[in-house]
C-alpha cells in the first residue's frame, strides 16, 4: 500500500508499459529497504534507474 492510499497494483496501472518493469524493480528494492511506498519515491527511482541504463546511449 503506498502512502497515498492506493496499492502497489493499482499504481502500476498508471505508469507507461515502457516503465512498468523499472517501476515493479523499484517497488521491490524500496520494500526491501523498509522505505514506505510513496509516489514521489517511485517515481524518483525509477527515473534514476532509466537514466542509468540509457547513460551510456547519451554518451557515446
């Protein structure tokens, strides 16, 4: 359950099908952290996580 009353479930209904796999490895990584689930921090994460898989395609 996110903090903003919604679960983990129907957020990711939301989220772009592109992200949606950043997003779900996120959630996981947050939980395992003891983090409480909340929209901001997913949202951060998960786009610290896309730029870091697309680094590389940026600088080369």
């Amino acid at each position: 359950m996110l903090d903003e009353g919604i679960t983990a479930e129907e957020f990711l209904k939301t989220v772009p099908e592109k992200h949606k796999q950043n997003v779900i490895t996120v959630i996981y990584d947050i939980l395992k952290l003891g983090i409480p689930l909340h929209e901001g921090e997913i949202q951060w994460r998960a786009r610290e996580l896309y730029v870091q898989q697309h680094l590389k395609d940026y600088l080369e």
